[in-house]
C-alpha cells in the first residue's frame, strides 16, 4: 500500500476501505500530496468560487450536558443570552444587504423557541432570499417538518462520533441512534443534509475516525463538516492535552476524495488551533467559509471551545476581508446560494 495507489484508486473510484482511510491518517507519508490532490479535485468539481454562510448565534442556552462543550446545561459561569426573533431577523437583513446569500441559524437545544416561533423566524428570512440552514440540534420528524415547510432549506446536524460508547460517555442521557435517526429524517424530508465530527477526542482512535468518515460516504452527506476537539476550561475536558490540527486538515481532504462536489467549511475553529487555519483548510479541500455575523455582544458568549475568533468589524468590512484574503489564494466569493448539485 503506497500513497499514489490509494489516490489513484480515491480519485478513479472516489471510495476507499477504512484501511487505506487508516492509512491516510497515519504519519507515514508526506501528506502534502494529499493535500494537494485534494485541491485539485476541489478545483475539478467545484471551482474557485468560496461560499459564505452567515452564522447567527441566537441561544447558547442547552438542555444537553455534553462533557466537551462550553455552553453544556451545568456550566454556571457563562453569561446566557436569547436573540428574540425580531432582533435576529434584523441582523438578518443588515447580512442580505452586505451580500451573504446563506445564513446559518445556530443555537442551543433550547425550547424557548417554539415551533410556532421558529416558523415566523424563517418564514420572514425567507423574503430576504436567503437561503436558510438551520443548526439547532436533535428535533421530532413533525418538528423538522414544519421547518421545512417554512422554508428552511439545509439542517446540520454532526454525528459527532460513530464510536456508540465514546458517544454515550461523552453525551450524556443522549442517544446515538436517536441522533442517526434524526439524519435519516432529515433527508427523508427533503433537506440539504450536513453532519460531521470531532477530530481529537479523548480515547478517539485513528480507526474510529476512519468509520465516521465512512459514515458521512455512506449517508451520502451534502455537507461535511469537521471540527477539531478544542478543550474549553469550564468542562470537565478541560485537561485534555491535544493538538489536532494537522489531522483535521487530513480528514477535510479526505472526504474531499471520497465525497468530490459536496460543500466543506473552513471552520473557525481551526483557525483557533492556528492564524492561518481557515485559510489552509481551503487548501486542502474546504470550499466553504462561515463567518460570524451575530452581534457582538452575544457571539462572545457563545464560546463553545476557547479560543474563538470574534467579529470585532462590522459586516461590511468583514467582507471585504475575507475577499481579499480569498483572492490573494486565487478564490473568489460565490454569488449563488450553494446548494449541493443533487439540489
């Protein structure tokens, strides 16, 4: 087994075993060359276009309990907020009217807001032409329904881990496959479908790291989204000592080999691990850049690793810099609304 066979093979096939996965995200070779091929196949199916998502932040209140994330149900010492869905609909506008043609709707698994609320919420979005992903945890089939109904248009939902015991041992009185039940929904309902997982997790094995990326193949997932397991001080991992940057950049190419026209974020969270994260992860496959446009008075609170970058600029400024900084790697903003080419 040799690292030009299985990219020869990834790139014919686009499908790999979980042993030349394993192989991949091994030390043994110089991961450059998959870096660079999975660029080029990003270049291939996609382009040079860069899609922009406006993230908005609307709860970091959560009835979950999760051992890794800041905004976990027993964390006391953060200062918890609501965005009421006037004033998020306004901060919607103030994005559509800089050009973003997606935003992402990202909260807590908080019951505040009602079906009835959330529906208006997307209902008002909507007329801004926008298109509406919602990132708002484990829903009913009734529930997801409605939304789609209103008109959302994409659902993100990560799987986190395929590993059931890491899962159950790290979300507590959650359910594995409640949660792969709520993919399946997704789907059946006709959503845009994005999941992902975590890179670095405590007692997370290469091996398992190859069935989650194997999992998003077989789910024929429309986005892919992966984040780097980023200890945050008020968890019970917060002495967890890891770095998984350079893994993470792996498993973006990856599945930019497995899965060649899907949409793959730079997450921000890898530019906490590095300066220059986001901007590598779209060398090594991301087509996809999320930028936080929640005011900021309560994005700062919605820290659920430390580290975060903040929106200190206003929208437009912001903007321009993430443009500048896409044309200096010869990528240029998309103006379309990104949807998967399945869609």
């Amino acid at each position: 087994m040799t690292i030009s066979t299985i990219l020869n093979k990834a790139n014919k096939l686009h499908n790999l075993t979980k042993e030349e996965i394993y192989y991949l995200l091994c030390d043994s070779y110089d991961d450059n060359i998959l870096f660079k091929e999975a660029d080029r196949i990003r270049n291939f199916y996609l382009g040079n276009k860069v899609h922009l998502r406006g993230l908005i932040e609307f709860s970091n209140y959560c009835k979950n309990n999760c051992l890794y994330c800041g905004i976990r149900r027993s964390n006391k010492l953060i200062s918890r907020y609501r965005i009421q869905p006037d004033m998020l609909i306004s901060i919607a506008k103030n994005a559509a009217h800089v050009g973003y043609k997606t935003l992402v709707l990202q909260s807590g698994e908080d019951s505040f807001y009602s079906v009835e609320k959330l529906q208006y919420i997307i209902h008002e979005l909507k007329k801004l032409n926008l298109a509406i992903t919602l990132s708002i945890g484990e829903k009913s089939f009734e529930e997801y329904q409605a939304y789609k109904e209103a008109g959302a248009d994409r659902y993100l939902l990560r799987i986190e881990t395929t590993n059931k015991n890491l899962y159950h041992r790290l979300d507590p009185q959650m359910s594995w496959d409640n949660r792969k039940q709520c993919l399946i929904n997704l789907q059946k309902l006709g959503y845009e479908l994005g999941s992902g997982f975590m890179v670095g997790l405590p007692r997370q094995s290469l091996e398992s790291i190859a069935d989650d990326i194997l999992f998003l193949k077989e789910l024929n997932v429309d986005m892919a989204g992966i984040g780097p397991f980023i200890p945050h001080p008020q968890t019970p991992l917060k002495n967890v000592k890891n770095n998984p940057f350079r893994l993470s950049l792996k498993v973006i190419a990856i599945l930019r080999l497995l899965l060649p026209d899907i949409n793959i974020p730079a997450t921000t969270a890898m530019e906490a691990l590095h300066p220059k994260g986001r901007i590598l992860a779209l060398q090594c496959g991301a087509n996809v850049i999320m930028p936080n446009v929640t005011n900021l008075e309560f994005c700062k609170s919605y820290q659920l690793y430390p580290g975060k970058p903040l929106p200190f600029d206003s929208l437009e400024i912001q903007y321009n810099k993430i443009s500048k900084m896409l044309t200096t790697l010869g990528r240029t903003i998309a103006t379309d609304f990104g949807f998967h080419q399945k869609f």
